[in-house]
C-alpha cells in the first residue's frame, strides 16, 4: 500500500489495456480526477451561488 490515492486505479489500467505503461496509467488516472474533481467544484460553486440569491 502506498500514500498515493490513485495507486489501486493506476494498478488496474495497465491489466485493462496491455502496453499501458504505469506512467501513462498514473498520468490517466491523475487527470481523470482532476477533471472529475474540477467539475464537482464547478456543481458545488453553483450550488452555493443559488443558495445565497
């Protein structure tokens, strides 16, 4: 087990898909999270701002 929280998921890609090196599989993985995460902030960003009208 690592630190890292994408590891299992990082883990699983190259299994998937044979000649996804790690690298490519962690990079993968990082900017789907970022991209999932980005647009939960956008969704609760505009939450907030019907809330407060």
């Amino acid at each position: 087990m690592t630190d890292d929280p994408h590891d299992a998921w990082t883990r699983r890609l190259p299994a998937l898909g044979p000649g996804i090196s790690q690298d490519s599989a962690r990079q993968f993985v990082s900017d789907l999270y970022a991209h999932a995460q980005s647009g939960l902030d956008d969704e609760r960003a505009e939450a907030e701002f019907e809330r407060e009208e």
